[in-house]
C-alpha cells in the first residue's frame, strides 16, 4: 500500500523547538518514501486561538525560567492525571475541529500533548468519522498528558518509555520505539576520535539561552590559553545578537570560535567529539544520532529532568550542579584519562541507537492508515 496522494496534517507547538522539529522530521520521512504525500504542519493554537499563541509561549518561557517549581507541580500533577479531565484543551478544540474538517486529513499526527488532547475531543464528537491519529512524544517520559483512549498509535523514544505505557494499561501493539524523530541529516555511521585532541560544542539553543553564563564563557576562554592544542571550543549563540555582539565585538574572546544563527548544525555536531547543552528531547536524539556525548547541568524543569534521567540510565553524557562542577570537567577533557570515558559514552550511544527504529517511521504509518 501507498500513501501517496494521501494529507497527512501534522499538529505541533511553539513551546521549545523539539516539537517542531519532530513534525519536520517525520514530513521529511514520508516524502523522501512518497513524493506525491500532502504533509501541512500547523501549530495547534494558530489553527484554533491564534491570539493566544504569544502569550502562552511566553507564560510557558517565564515559568520554566523563573517559577519552575510551580511549573514542575503541575507537570508532575499532569503526570499521573487522566488527561480528558484537564480544561485547558477545552478551549482550542471548537476552532481546532472546524480546522481539522476543512482540511478532511487521511492522518492526524501530534507532536505537542495539547493537541492530541483536541483530537480526542474531535474523534469523540465525529465518531462517524475515521480519522486515525498519531502522538509522537519528544520527551523521554512516560506522562498521561499524552495519552488517549482513541490514539491509534504512538511514535515513543526508548523501549523503557514503551513499557511504562504498557503498565499503564496501553496496547503494546500501538507502540512504536523510534526514538524522539530527528531529520535523517543528523544520522551518523562512525565518528573516528583524533587522539589527545577534542572539539567541544556549546549550544544555547535557536534563541541562544545557555544555562552557563557569560562570564563562565570568558572563563573558558581563559582556560583555553593553556591548551589549544588539546581543546577547540566553538560557542553558538542562536538568535541572541546580544550575546553575539558581547563575545565577538564588545569584549572579544581571544580562543574560542563563536557562531550567530546557522543552519549547518548537523556538520557541526559531526565535527565534535562533545557538546554542553540543555536536556531536550530533539536535542539529546540529534547528539545520538551524531554520536556526540552530551554535558548538561542538572535540569530543574519536568521533561528535562526526566531527560536528564534517560543521559544517566544509558549512559551517554555527564551531569553538573553548578560551574564549579563544569570547571572540574574541562580539567578532566585536557586529562589523557577522559579519552575512555568519551569511547564509553560513544559505545552507549551506538548501542542505544540499535533500539529505535526511526528508519521504519513510513511503515508504521502505512499501518495506521490501512
């Protein structure tokens, strides 16, 4: 079977780049297999209360930065919670479900829990109507937010993810391991490390937010006099001109290479042996992908705790408290001792990556249709 000449619709959100990524990914997916394959991405609330969408990006920006222990109660009330109790979704599904049938869609995927919420609510009132739907979920968690009675399927990160759903009552044929969906660009074979000599990648994101600061960054700089011939640092700063301007004009670093916003992340992440990053889903998926160890300071935000979780259990990163902690690893990097640590890490990685099966996404869509 073919699903050409088919629309797929493709539900997503704003809140962190991981989700939209995944939709791109997957569209990426189906029209590499089927050229002729109708994919509109869409970001949920524009299709249902487009005046809504800035402020609640931005309450969710504020929260996550400087109220994450009230974000973390409701994260972790939502948890456990039976989703179609929660009210929130109540208000994007009447303009959502006049969007869904305008478009008369053959699949309806979602990579945000809101928005598999509304497509519950649209299946539970046109039960006349089969639409089969999809969730992906970007994290590597196991919450009740994204579960629904009548999802068709789900598109989960890890085995471990999988078998947690199947405990909470989901059937296991309706779960498929394929890891958090990343672009194929990403996909790496090998990744040879050059003997006493390590490139280091620091990343803030698109918006360029790192949770070390500028001054830890002139630090390194600091640091890197001493040992340019063991250690290559390059610093991403992302859409945060501000950063940009400070580190390469205001007060230049003398021995790191800072880069604006680029689109080549995929060669950068080849080229490095290590990254220092946030926990996200995308994020963690694309340094597997590119087998490139991860160090990432102990998060204080949901998904990204249990993210952080999912770098300690497999083994494929290191985590930090503070930059004293950071401070300790680089002594460790220019440590002849640290080379075992990055093969063991990489080794993890490889391993990991024969768990998920990102390379039959176009299958288990084929499935869901018929």
């Amino acid at each position: 079977m073919s699903i050409n000449n088919k629309t797929v619709l493709i539900l997503t959100a704003q809140f962190g780049a991981g989700h939209i990524s995944a939709a791109k990914a997957i569209r990426d997916y189906i029209l590499d297999e089927y050229g002729n394959c109708n994919i509109i991405i869409e970001n949920f609330i524009d299709a249902s209360v487009p005046i809504m969408n800035k402020p609640m990006v931005k309450l969710y920006e504020n929260n996550t930065k400087y109220t994450p222990g009230l974000y973390n109660y409701y994260y972790y009330f939502k948890k456990s919670f039976d989703p179609r109790h929660d009210l929130s979704h109540k208000l994007y599904t009447p303009k959502l479900i006049e969007y869904i049938l305008e478009i008369n869609p053959d699949l309806i995927i979602s990579t945000f829990p809101l928005a598999a919420a509304c497509v519950y609510n649209f299946k539970e009132k046109y039960k006349n109507i089969h639409i089969p739907s999809l969730t992906v979920i970007t994290d590597v968690v196991d919450s009740l937010e994204w579960v629904y009675p009548n999802t068709d399927m789900y598109f989960v990160p890890s085995c471990e993810i999988k078998n947690r759903f199947v405990q909470k009552g989901i059937h296991p044929n309706k779960i498929k391991v394929t890891g958090v969906p990343i672009s194929n660009i990403f996909n790496v074979k090998g990744k040879e490390i050059t003997p006493g000599k390590y490139k280091l990648l620091l990343l803030g994101g698109g918006r360029g937010l790192f949770d070390i600061s500028e001054s830890f960054m002139y630090w390194i700089d600091s640091f890197l006099k001493d040992y340019k011939d063991i250690l290559e640092v390059t610093i991403v700063t992302g859409s945060n001109s501000k950063l940009y301007h400070n580190l390469t004009e205001k007060n230049p670093l003398n021995n790191i290479k800072v880069l604006g916003f680029i689109n080549n992340m995929h060669e950068l992440l080849e080229e490095s042996d290590l990254i220092i990053t946030k926990p996200g889903g995308a994020t963690l998926f694309e340094a597997i992908y590119t087998n490139t160890p991860v160090i990432v300071k102990s998060p204080k935000v949901g998904q990204e705790i249990e993210n952080a979780k999912f770098i300690i259990d497999k083994g494929i990163g290191l985590i930090y408290n503070d930059e004293k902690d950071l401070e300790s690893i680089f002594y460790k990097i220019i440590d002849k001792e640290f080379e075992p640590l990055i093969s063991f890490m990489k080794e993890n990685m490889n391993e990991f990556k024969k768990s998920i099966h990102p390379d039959k996404i176009c299958d288990y869509i084929i499935e869901i249709i018929k």
